[in-house]
C-alpha cells in the first residue's frame, strides 16, 4: 500500500469541515426558547421580578407636583440598573441582551396609554386626584415581562403618610374593580387548551356586570423571544356586525388555541366611556422597528434615526427618550413612519370626563397551570362595595385559595431555612 496523498488529506479535512458544520446547525436548531426551557423560564421570572419592582416605584413618584417625564425615567432606571446586575457572561462571546422591553408610559385622566414624553415637552404635572396609569415591560435575552397598574394621585403632604386619606369616585371604582378582576379571571382563563375566545367572553361578562365598557383597541398578546406582539391574539370585546361592515371597529381578531409553554400579556382596560378610545394631541414617542421593511431614507436625520434603531432597537418597541440627539430624532422619525419602517404606539385618549382603567399582567402557561407573575394588587381605595356576578366571584376565590396556600408554603419554607440547619462541624 502506497503513501497517502495529500489529496487523501483534503477529503478528510472537508469531511471533517462538514461534520463541525451539521452539528452546529444541529445545535442552532435544538435551541428551545420557550418554557419548557428551564433557564428561558428562569429568565421570564427575573424579569417579572423587575417589573414588578419597578411598578412599586413608580407607584410611590405619582405625587402631587411631580413631572410625567421624571416618573417615566425612574422606572426606566430602575429596570437599567436591576438588569445590569443579572447575566453579565458572555454566551458564545456575545453579551446578553437586556432592559426595557416596552417603554414606561404614565397615562393621565383620559388618556389610556402610550404616553412617554419627551424631556424637551412642557407639560403639566401631576395634580392630587389625577388617574394615573403606568405601563412597562423589561426583558432578559429577549424574553419579555410586562405589567400595568393604575392609581389616583394622594392629597399633599400624604404621599408618604402609611394610609394616604384617598377618596375616589364611585365611578372611578366600578371601573377599577371591573377592570382589575377582568384582569385576573381573564389571566385565570388563558389555559392551555381553551380558545381566545373564551377569555373575550370572560371579559365581556365582567364588564357588563359592572355597567363599564373594555377598549375596543387594546389587545392581549403571546409573547416570545423579542416579540412583543405574538400572532396570537385575545380581543377585549367582540366587535358587532355594524361595526365590521362601517369599518367602526378594530379587524375581528382570527380564533386561536392556547398552548402549554407558551407566554401572554393579559391586557385589560376600561372605561366608562363609550371603549372607542381615538389618538389625540399629545406628541408619539413610543414606536416599534417593522424588520421585514426597507426603504433608502432622503434625509440625513432619518438615516441617523434608523441607524440608531437597528443597532439598539433593532425589534422591541422604544421611545424617542432613549435617543442621545433627541432633536436628530424628531425630524428623523417622521419620514421613516412615513416609509413603512416603524409601527407608531400613539397616545390613546377616551373623551373627556370618562374614567379609565388599565392592569396588565404576564402569564405563564406551565405544566402545573398557569402562573400570574406580574401585577400589583388592586388598591383598598379603588374597590368598590359592588359584588362580583357569580361566575367571576367563584373564580375569584378559587384565585384568592392559591395565592393563600402559596404564602403558607412560601412562610413555611421561611420558617425552616430561618430555624433549620444542623450544626455545622
């Protein structure tokens, strides 16, 4: 037998060449970035952990006198700097990717949401009384926790006191109420193998119940990695059939079945307005990149724009805050909207004199059921005396047993690590 050529020696290096190349592939492929992923699970929790901590505080900057845009920024500090602390090794020499998944947004009295403004605006700050609405989202490797929360603003002077004296209107808390246990009934209702529209149904009930009316335009969504608005979607009401053939009301949204593993943002708002909320004057500043859209842009501002926004908010929604030249982002944004590159978030309002609404929270649909791991609880001053319909009022204490029995193995545990633990030699 001869000696081997150095031909020989090719067709092992390219046999070699191709197997490390299938099994990368094979290793991109297995990735599984849903729940049934315990480290993606991990992530979700953290970052429900950060929003939760970040609602808390925004909570505690509603007071009388304060600037929108100072509230806006605290929360997104707060967000920052939690999520600085947590996954700080490289993964394949490449930083996880971290922050703020949705803009904080502080919605006044009529306004529903989307309100994120500008350092450069004049606006006016908050009054005691104001209905203030918070909404947020923060993400860990892209997957991405949401919440929100509505308050009233304290009298002066009581903002730190331990029971503020708050007195809401009754209108203000049949809303409330309305929309926070539609909220959590809805949460209790997207299950894996239940439709979308079951959990509309859900929410149509509570509503009615309480004599309010669901915003028509505001959808629940899956949620996955770097996506904020998942295919599949849960409508707040259904729309009738006058409203469909008028175009008067947001696209029937197409049936769906919940799945295990998957993730949602439970979003309800309320109103005892008419629920057809409309874009007002407030300036946009929240907007989202539309990957799959290209355009060469004429002005030079826009192309500042879009370069900033593919490198730093390549697929999750920002605000023009988050730009270092605020002025370049203000001409620049207009013609890029124009284009078809982003999707604006505008600020939604309901008419004037209606009281609104808004609690979000992120579920997880796991083996064990699922699992409600964002939102605060609903404040003492907004309940109001009215009792639940008793469908919603036995889901209710179903809900309220959990959580009970939770707190009791959760105080357990305490208990044992606090007490337990033998002598250590």
């Amino acid at each position: 037998m001869g000696p081997p050529k150095e031909d020989d020696f090719e067709d092992n290096d390219d046999d070699e060449e191709e197997e490390e190349e299938e099994e990368e592939e094979e290793e991109k492929v297995e990735e599984v970035t849903d729940l049934s992923n315990s480290d993606v699970c991990t992530k979700y929790q953290e970052a429900s952990k950060i929003v939760n901590l970040a609602l808390e505080g925004l909570v505690s900057q509603c007071v009388a006198g304060k600037k929108i845009v100072e509230i806006c920024q605290f929360g997104t500090t707060i967000i920052e700097t939690q999520t600085s602390k947590l996954y700080n090794k490289k993964v394949n020499g490449q930083p996880v990717e971290k922050g703020v998944a949705f803009p904080v947004c502080v919605s006044v009295n009529d306004v529903v949401c989307n309100h994120s403004p500008l350092f450069s605006e004049e606006l006016p700050v908050l009054e005691a009384g104001d209905i203030v609405k918070m909404d947020l989202g923060c993400h860990i490797d892209g997957y991405i926790s949401v919440a929100a929360h509505t308050v009233v603003v304290p009298p002066v002077g009581e903002a730190e006191a331990a029971t503020p004296t708050l007195e809401a209107s009754t209108e203000l808390k049949t809303v409330a109420t309305a929309t926070y246990n539609a909220m959590l009934v809805a949460a209790a209702a997207v299950k894996a193998g239940a439709k979308n529209n079951d959990v509309t149904k859900v929410v149509e009930r509570v509503a009615k119940h309480y004599g309010v009316n669901p915003i028509s335009s505001v959808r629940m969504h899956q949620m996955k990695r770097f996506v904020m608005d998942g295919v599949k979607e849960v409508a707040l009401r259904e729309p009738t059939p006058d409203e469909l053939a008028t175009g008067m009301s947001e696209e029937k949204v197409p049936e769906c079945t919940f799945e295990q593993a998957e993730v949602y943002a439970v979003d309800v708002a309320m109103s005892t307005g008419d629920g057809k909320a409309k874009t007002g004057d407030l300036r946009t500043t929240v907007f989202k990149r539309n990957v799959e859209t290209n355009y060469r842009l004429k002005m030079k501002a826009s192309r500042y724009v879009l370069s900033e926004i593919d490198k730093k908010f390549p697929t999750l929604p920002f605000t023009l805050r988050h730009f270092e030249d605020e002025r370049q982002a203000k001409m620049g944004i207009t013609e890029c909207v124009n284009h078809g590159l982003l999707t604006p978030y505008p600020s939604l309002y309901e008419k004037s004199g209606a009281s609104v609404a808004h609690f979000k929270c992120t579920v997880l649909l796991l083996p064990s059921g699922t699992s409600r791991v964002t939102g605060l609880a609903l404040p003492e001053y907004l309940k109001t005396d009215t009792e639940p319909d008793e469908e919603t009022k036995k889901v209710l204490e179903e809900i309220a047993e959990i959580a009970a029995k939770k707190a009791k193995k959760k105080a357990n545990k305490k208990k044992k690590k606090k007490g337990g633990g033998g002598a250590v030699n």
